[in-house]
C-alpha cells in the first residue's frame, strides 16, 4: 500500500492519470465552445468588415478548477484512499496474542480488550491459528486454535491486581516452530522479560502495541511528625502537574466518606512528589483507604493498616511518679516503647475511662474501687485490653488468692518468688520458646534476658490453656484470658528493670506490638509476621474497588513477609491480612517500588494503542467528485442564460439540499460534552423537543461517558421497537438543571461522588413527587444486597438515598407491571446477572388475583424509584455507530443476557410513559394467550 503522510491507496497506480489534469486544462481553456450556425441573410451588410480587436471566446477558469477538481475527486477516489492506513504486510503463520494483564491495564482495559478482539478476528479473516495468553496467570501450555475457539474467551478477559511475572517459565511453556507475536504491553519494565521476549524472538517477528498515557501509582502512606505523608510515583516523568489523593474510611454511622484530601505538585520532570495531611487522631484512626482521585487502578489506591493507626494508651500506677527516680518509675521503660507510636493518656482510672481508650495499663495496680472496677469491666467486655503488670503491692496484696479475680487472668499464690538472689538458690532464669499458638509465636528471646523475680500463678486447669509466655522452667511468665470482646493480660514481672531484664531489651518493643498495644508506623519486617498464621479479610482488584476475600486461605506469616517486599501475586493477592491481634496491608505499591517504562530492542517495532482506527475515504471523495459535477451542470446551464426566475431558485435550493445530504459524523458528536452546560433556553428547547432519556453527572468522566453510551443504546432500541423516538440522551447536573423535562433519569451511584445540596435534594424530591423516576445503579453486582452496604457503592447509596423521599421498597414481585410493559420478563440484568431489584412496595401486599388471573392487581401508579446493581449503562452501551461497546458474558449467552437487558430498559421506559396502563385487567386474556395459559 502507497502512503502519503496519513493517507494510504489501496489502488495507487491509479493516481498516474493526476499527471493529465493540467493537459486537460489547458485544452478546455484553448479550445472555446463550437459556435451555433444560424443563416441570416442581413449578415451580408457586414462582410468586408475587420475589428480591430479580437478576444477569443474562452471557459471562465473557475469553471475550469471546479471540473479540474471533479476528476481529480473521481480518480483519487477510485485510488482506494484509507485514512490511517495500517501498512504490515499481512502475515501467514500462527499468531500468539500476549497480554501483560497486570493492574496497570485497569486504566485503558475497554481499549486493549477491543484490539485484542480485533486481532483475533483478523488472523480469523486470514484463516490463522491464534493463541492467547495473559501474564498475570500461572504459566501453563500455549496452544494454537481457530480464531472463533478464542472470540468467547477474549471478551471475557480481565485485568489482575498484580503485576506480571513468571516470564522465564512461559519462555518454557512456548511451543516450538515459527509464528509472530504481537504483545500488548502496560509500559512499565519488569524483572525477567528480556527471558521471554528472546524466547518470542526466536521463533519469530514480535510486535508491541503500549498506551503512551501515564501511570501513576501511590505508595503505602507513613507517619511521620504527627502527619500522616502521601507519596505518588508517575510514569512517564513530564511536565509539571498536580493530582490529588483522597482519604476514606466510615463516619460514625458507618457510611464511606471522604476523611482528608491533600493536593501533590509534581515538578516538571520530577516522577515523584510527596505531601503530609495533617489529620486528628479520631479521623486517621478510621481511615482504611487512600486513593488517588480520578485514577481506577489497584497501584493507585493504597490500604490503611494497623501501621497507621496510633492507639489511645492509658498508663496508671500505684502512687507517685517520683521525677527523681525517673529509671525506677514502673512506666518509664513502656513511655519510652509506646512515646513514638501511641497516644499516651494521663490520669486516674475513671477520667481516662471517658476518654475511651484502646489499652489500659495498670502497672502494679492491686486494688481498684468498686465504681471504677465495674466501669473497667464494662469496657473490657467491649472490646478493651487491660494490660497489668506485677509488682511488690500486688505481691503482697490478697487480689486474686482465694477466688479468680475478674479483672485478673489467673489466681495468684501469696508473696512471690525470687531467683538468683544472696536468699535463694539457683540463677536467674531466661525465657522458654514461645509456643505455637501463643501471639509471640515466632519471636526469639534473647539469651540475656532473665527474670529475678516473679509473682506466681496457683495450678489450674485452665492454666496451661491461658499461658501465653514462660520461663525455661515452665513457670508462666504472661498469661492471658477472654473477657468478652476483650482481654486481660498479666506480666508476672514488673513494668521497670527492677524485677526483670525484659523492659530493657527489643523484644519487649515486638511483645508489646503483638499484643497490639503497639503498632510501627512503618511496613512490617519478617519477625514481626512470623509464628502466625494471616487471614485475607479484605481483597483489591485491578480497579482498585475492595471487596470480601470469601474463602481464600490463610498464609505463613514468613511467606506475607515476603510477598510485601515482593509484591502481591496470583498467591498473595493485594488486600488486608489479619493476623492474631493486628492487621497488614499488602498494596500493589510498596516503599521501594518505582514505575520505570520499558525500554525495547530496536528490532522490536512499538506501536500506539491509541492509533486511530483505518478510515476508508472512497465514498467521501466520490461523493464530493458529485456535489462537484451537480454544481457544474448548474454553472453551465446559468452561463447559457437558461436558469430563469423560479427554475433557477429551485436549483439552487436542490443543490444546498445534496450539500447538506453530505456524510458527516454522526449527530451525537454534535452534542455538547457531558459537563459542558448549556444556556438555559438552548437547554429547555432541546430536553423538550421530544422524549429525552437522561442521566445524572457524577463528575467521573468515564462513568458519564457511559452513561451517555448506555442511554444512546436503549434509545436506538426503542426507535427500533417501539413507537417512542427518543432524541439523544442528556447529562444533567442536578445542582443547576430542571429536572422537570425528563420523564426518566439513569444514576450511576459512584464511590466518591460529593453528596447533594439541600436545594438539589428539594428539586429530586419534588422530581420523585410529580411522576418522574430514578434508576439509582450501584453497579457493583447487588452485592450490596441494597441496604447491607457491604460495598463501597452500596454505601453511596445510603448517603444519597438519605435525603430523599423515597417511599417503602420491596424486591420486585413476579407479578409487578414492569415484567410485561412490553416484554414478558422473569429476570433484569445488565452487566452482571442474577441481582436484587427494588421497588415501591405495593399499597396492598397482601393481594391476591382474581380468580383466573394471573397478576394481582397492584402498582396503582408509577414506582419513583428503581434500585438494582447490574450496571445497565454498559450492557446497553453502543458506539454511534450501534455496535456494542461492552462484552457481557461469554458467546451467545452474553449476547442473550444483552438482550434481555434491551428488553428491561423497554419495559422500563414504557412503564414511564404509561403508567398503570399494563396492570389493567382488560389485558389479561392477551397475556394469558401469549403464557400459553
């Protein structure tokens, strides 16, 4: 194929006959018009007669140019012109089809997935095996298959919430013999690629196709100076910017919110920026999220674990703290281990109470009053831990002797014990292993901590059970016992050195930690995972969205040490992980990780995912070589004086006519962009020039996009279908807009979104009142269960629905007049499948039918609300063009559910402008022929 510039011919030995337009022009501009012969004998009077000028009669040169450029239209034409042409000589051998697949796809995933689906139709087209592998699996074998065998699975395809890897054993899993490839690469370098690419190599051409849009990702936040500091990556590092990163977690009653927001500057060039949000105690200590605004990936959310959290801790003791004897104040040694990671409280026992702290200290405390000593049991049971140490009052006390103690783990024998003194035998003695079980499980003592004296546990049965640290001679050192949602734990020692070497070693920093009394405000090391067993609560995938981790198993802790140095896997996938007393974070980003984009041999040709789609330009020359000749006739026919009056008017009218019968791009481009506002009047003429499907601006651009998409689908269809003619969908912003032209609005619930003013929810309630409807859309697959506000849209749900009047709802009844508005229907999805959908609840639910009927007769009017989670907007979504933009599910059953989805949205809408109009029982013989009943 000949190119010039962007243009390709598919025919170019054609444009040869360009060369005779200038011999064209100059014949028709030498050679005048053959003259009309008429006799008239007068002209006899005339011969003899010379002029003493002659002018030869020539064609205007602009009639001239505009035929000139009529053939040239027809002959460029004919050239088979192609706008964007992709000049790759087509191939003959297998195609392998590689896809990184990692988080970093997430941004542009809509994109790949079509080139992917395009490729694969195009080997079809050319009769060549195709296979099709994504990095982020397990590597396993590649086979070749027909391009129909791979159609259903590549629309199925979605990106992970890892990065990719294993690339040296899916250089092993190649099969042998020649074929191309084709990769779809993230743009960033990974460890090990240069093994599988040599690999594609040898076996034949490898092209790659990457997205030049930048990546960002941010890492796990820190604490440092009372801030809590956010640090953004980018790639590539280019001109200077800003993003912004939100912080989330719930508000008191629970819903998501937005915590904290803080704004980072990247210098030009720079490919790191950094900024401290400067939080209260009470909102950092609920944050379980950041997020990076307007980027839906995995790298671009980091989770919040214990690390960030600084616990509220209440240290008391028995009598003054003498400021002279600073070392031998029994909570000196635990100020100076908890001072950098907690909220240290002063006080007495009932003042501190109130400031409801995580942990109270009780350093050898005996006696506690019976008004505080119920108040601490009720906190205990609440939740709380009650950390006690030993000491010489507790040791002579009677606390606990006779009967067990409720604020205490075990029943104590009198006085105490003392080894390696001048008055008794033996030498002190060191810690025993701790056992498995025991939350030090894992930690190693050491050798130089020993205990000089004790107070001693009485034998119990439950004593062994209760045991969660002892000294070589099995002596407990520490026990522990259940209180409710919380706990007691005693330290048979003191809090000071006085008793024992353990308050002046490391190891009672990590103690303290495992009994999350204390947290590092950094990423946990190895020792401190090690010994126990960590659940994932809480799993991210490659959007960033959050969701339940079901029944994933639980890991070593030595092994989630190491995937959070490494990076999360297909084994270790990115989420919360709760361990015994305490939870970790393992994020796509760690402290270390830098975004570098990849770099490829110059043999490697790179091509840009965002290359413009091939164009044919045939019939838009073609057509124009027409337009041109139609005005040529015109010309010739007014130059001969034969366009008069009436005639001429209306030639002139036909030719504006086939001017504006002109292809252009479709009218949907026409349309202001979805957060573009219009004049009012300009806004009013065209939301009231016909029926007008519209949806709710959310701010997320993506999101609106689709939406307009989705409605422009449904509207097609219903044109199609129905007697409704929709005009293009709207955007409105309900902060501005009269929501009174719309019979229906589609509102995409988005994590996020700021919550209405109170004049915007006056104008929905008001909405809701005179008969429009709402379809609030979580789109998270009903996982939701409206209402149970499992997930984050679920919870933006309640927000908004919190300031509207929305009448009593129930799940959707078999017999409701939106299962035959038009179609007959038993299920509603969209996207995803088998969702809840609610309703207004019928005034009468305890209805029954008519004898012989199948229907109950209820839903006097239209329900103003419709929830669900099936997100609609992307199984109707189509181009403007109506080719779905979407996949849903895999083959015909995808397309099946699509469908079926088309049918809801009808039934939806008619339901809107009709009323009760299918619930009449004067329809029910028509709908029982069409049962079959």
């Amino acid at each position: 194929m000949f190119t010039l510039g962007p243009i390709g011919f598919a025919v170019p030995w054609l444009l040869v006959a360009l060369i005779a337009l200038p011999i064209l022009w100059l014949l028709l501009r030498a050679v005048p018009p053959a003259p009309i012969r008429r006799r008239f004998p007068g002209v006899a009077l005339l011969l003899g007669l010379k002029d003493d000028e002659a002018e030869t009669d020539k064609t205007p040169w602009w009639l001239l140019l505009l035929r000139t450029l009529a053939i040239a239209a027809v002959i460029i034409g004919f050239a088979g012109p192609v706008l964007n042409p992709d000049d790759r000589a087509p191939g003959t051998g297998p195609m392998l089809i590689v896809v990184d697949g990692g988080w970093a796809d997430a941004r542009d995933w809509p994109q790949r997935l079509e080139k992917v689906e395009a490729l694969v139709a195009e080997t079809g087209v050319q009769g060549r095996p195709v296979a099709l592998l994504r990095l982020t699996d397990a590597p396993g074998a590649v086979e070749f298959q027909t391009s129909e065998a791979w159609a259903g699975r590549a629309a199925g395809l979605q990106p992970q919430a890892w990065a990719p890897a294993g690339f040296a054993d899916w250089a092993e899993a190649l099969p042998e013999g020649n074929f191309e490839t084709t990769w779809l690469s993230d743009g960033l370098a990974h460890d090990g690629r240069d093994a599988l690419l040599s690999a594609l190599q040898s076996r034949g051409e490898v092209r790659v196709i990457e997205n030049i849009r930048a990546i960002y990702g941010l890492r796990p936040t820190r604490f440092e100076d009372g801030k809590v500091v956010v640090s953004v990556s980018r790639m590539p590092a280019g001109e200077a910017g800003t993003v912004e990163v939100v912080a989330q977690g719930p508000d008191p009653a629970g819903i998501e919110r937005d915590l904290g927001r803080v704004t980072l500057a990247f210098e030009g060039g720079a490919a790191e920026a950094e900024a401290a949000m400067d939080l209260p105690p009470e909102l950092r200590n609920r944050i379980t999220r950041f997020a990076l605004e307007g980027s839906r990936t995995a790298g671009s959310v980091s989770l919040a674990d214990d690390s960030l959290k600084r616990r509220k801790i209440a240290l008391i003791q028995s009598g003054a703290d003498e400021e002279t004897l600073q070392l031998l104040s029994p909570l000196h040694y635990l100020r100076q281990a908890l001072a950098p990671t907690a909220d240290i409280i002063d006080g007495n026992l009932k003042d501190t109470l109130l400031a409801n702290p995580d942990v109270v200290v009780l350093a050898d405390v005996a006696e506690i009053a019976g008004p505080e000593r119920d108040a601490l049991l009720e906190w205990v049971e609440n939740g709380g831990l009650l950390l006690r140490f030993a000491g010489p009052v507790m040791a002579a006390s009677d606390v606990s002797r006779v009967d067990e103690d409720p604020l205490m783990p075990v029943r104590l024998r009198e006085g105490g014990r003392t080894v390696g003194g001048a008055m008794s035998w033996g030498e002190p003695k060191a810690l025993a292993p701790f056992p498995e079980g025991s939350p030090f499980f894992g930690l190693t003592a050491p050798p130089d901590v020993v205990v000089r004296e004790q107070v001693l546990a009485q034998p119990d049965p439950a004593l062994t059970e209760r045991t969660i640290a002892a000294l070589d001679d099995g002596t407990p050192l520490m026990t522990r016992k259940v209180i409710g949602g919380g706990q007691v734990v005693l330290v048979h020692v003191t809090a000071n050195a006085e008793w024992s070497s353990l308050p002046l070693s490391g190891l009672f920093v990590q103690m303290l930690e495992r009994l999350a009394v204390s947290t590092k405000p950094a990423q946990p090391e190895a020792a401190d995972l090690s010994g126990q067993t960590w659940s994932p609560e809480v799993v991210l995938d490659a959007y960033g969205s959050t969701s339940d981790a079901g029944e994933l198993p639980g890991v070593e802790g030595e092994a989630l040490a190491a995937a959070i140095a490494a990076g999360p896997s297909q084994a270790f996938q990115p989420g919360l992980y709760a361990g015994a007393d305490r939870r970790v974070a393992l994020n796509v980003m760690g402290d270390e990780t830098t975004l570098q984009p990849a770099v490829w041999p110059q043999s490697v040709p790179v091509d840009r995912l965002e290359a413009r789609a091939v164009q044919a330009l045939k019939g838009d020359f073609l057509t124009f070589a027409a337009v041109l000749l139609l005005l040529d006739v015109l010309a010739a026919l007014w130059l001969a004086g034969r366009l008069r009056g009436i005639a001429r008017g209306s030639a002139v009218v036909l030719a504006l006519a086939l001017l504006a019968a002109t292809p252009r791009e479709a009218a949907a481009q026409d349309t202001p962009a979805p957060n573009t506002p219009a004049p009012n009047d300009d806004f009013a003429i065209e939301a009231t020039s016909s029926v007008v499907l519209a949806y709710v601006l959310t701010g997320d651009r993506q999101v609106d996009e689709l939406s307009r998409q989705g409605l422009l689908g449904l509207s097609d269809k219903l044109w199609q279908r129905t007697s409704i003619e929709p005009m293009m969908p709207m955007g409105v912003d309900i902060e501005a807009d009269e929501l009174a032209f719309f019979p229906f609005l589609y509102w995409p619930v988005v994590v996020g979104a700021p919550e209405p003013s109170d004049a915007a929810y006056a104008r929905l309630n008001q909405y809701l009142r005179t008969g429009g409807m709402i379809l609030f859309d979580t789109r998270d697959a009903d996982l939701a269960g409206f209402g149970g506000g499992t997930t984050p849209e679920g919870q933006a749900l309640q927000l908004i629905a919190s300031g509207l009047d929305i009448p009593p709802l129930e799940p959707i009844p078999p017999d409701h007049v939106l299962t035959r508005t038009f179609y007959l229907l038993q299920d509603f999805p969209g996207r995803h499948a088998g969702g809840q959908l609610w309703v207004e609840a019928a005034p009468n639910a305890e209805a029954v039918a008519a004898e012989g009927m199948p229907f109950r007769n209820l839903n006097d009017g239209v329900t103003p609300v419709v929830i669900g989670g099936a997100d609609w907007a992307s199984a109707w979504a189509t181009d403007d063009n109506g080719v779905p933009l979407v996949p849903i599910g895999r083959g015909f059953a995808g397309e099946q559910q699509r469908e079926i989805s088309y049918r809801f949205g009808i039934n939806l809408i008619m339901h809107v402008l009709t009323g009760n109009y299918k619930s009449d029982q004067v329809h029910v013989p028509a709908l029982l022929e069409r049962l079959g009943q």
